[in-house]
C-alpha cells in the first residue's frame, strides 16, 4: 500500500510539472470571441503572408489561428488554459480542411514556448499584457509582428493603430536591439 501511494505521489508529480499536463487553474480571462471582421483586420494589420508562424495566446475558439492557417497558409498554434476551449479549436480546424496546419496546445500561456513566433496575436486584459510584455520583449526574434485585440501595452507605444467598428487594434514589432521605440502610433488602414 505504501509502494502505491509513493508511485501515485511521483506520477501527481510529474503531472504537476510536466508542459503536457496544464495545471488546472480557472482562466485569467473569461472567453470572449473576436469578431470575424477584426479577426482578418488584426492579420492584415500583422501583415500576415507565407513562411509566418503565428502563436494565438490566449486562443479560445480557435479561431485566429485558423484563420491565419486558411487564409494565408501559414502554420499556427493556439495557447490556451481551458480544455473546452482547446476542444472547441480543435474542432474548427478541422471544420475548416487545415489541421495540418494548426495545433492547439493546452498550456498557460505565461509559461508556454513561443519563441518560433513571427506573429504573435493577443486579446487579453491590459494587466496581463503588460505581464506577459517582458517574456515578449526578451524571448522573440526581433522583427516579430505583435498584434492586441483592445488592449494597449502600457508605455510601450504601438506603430500602429486601428478603430474599426467601436474596437481598437494594435500593433508593435520586436526592435533589432535595445528597448522598444518610443513612437506615436500612425493610423493604419
């Protein structure tokens, strides 16, 4: 009995520890989809083509990152913390011919690997932006295109911005070195 409650102990262990066993915590945000139309304006507005690989943090329904995957054909992971939401992705991948191309992934997005991002899109809550904005600035390639559903990143200022429909879109990219550029935000179109 006592060899099983050890060997149980181990195996809750490396389940607590292990990337592919997300601890089970309640969300940071509740889910609340992005609007088809600012779907494709956050990938226009990211400049989004051939060769990208996109990281949705924060994914929900999926759908961004099939989005992306459909539209431009480039490869794309999903983040997110909920197994409802990851189980309704993956879903809407192969609703839409290219789960090939996406893969959901059932992680905490403050603790995933996004560094193989050349976009990393985001609609989460001001505080949590600016929570996950060092991991951002430290571990991405410079020239990664960032975009945020409604959400600033504090003092860092966007390069660009856009208001479409009553919803605010912005967009930075990692700089070659140093800190961030300081720049007033230009209207995109």
């Amino acid at each position: 009995m006592k060899i099983l409650r050890i060997a149980l102990l181990g195996l809750w262990m490396l389940c607590a520890i292990h990337p592919a066993f997300p601890q089970n915590r309640a969300p940071d945000v509740i889910f609340v989809p992005t609007p088809q139309e600012l779907v494709e304006d956050m990938l226009r507005l990211a400049d989004v083509k051939a060769g990208d690989v996109l990281f949705d943090l924060g994914s929900g329904d999926g759908r961004i990152a099939v989005t992306a995957a459909r539209k431009y054909g480039v490869r794309a992971v999903g983040i997110d913390i909920d197994p409802e939401r990851i189980r309704e992705a993956n879903e809407n991948a192969k609703k839409n011919g290219v789960g090939k191309l996406v893969e959901f992934r059932n992680e905490d997005l403050f603790k995933a690997d996004f560094k193989a991002a050349s976009v990393v899109t985001l609609y989460l809550l001001p505080e949590l932006n600016l929570k996950l904005r060092p991991r951002l600035w430290a571990e991405l390639k410079p020239g990664t295109r960032i975009v945020s559903h409604q959400f600033d990143m504090g003092d860092w200022l966007p390069e660009k911005k856009l208001e479409s429909n009553g919803r605010t879109v912005y967009f930075w990219t990692i700089p070659k070195s140093g800190k961030p550029a300081r720049k007033k935000p230009s209207a995109a179109r």
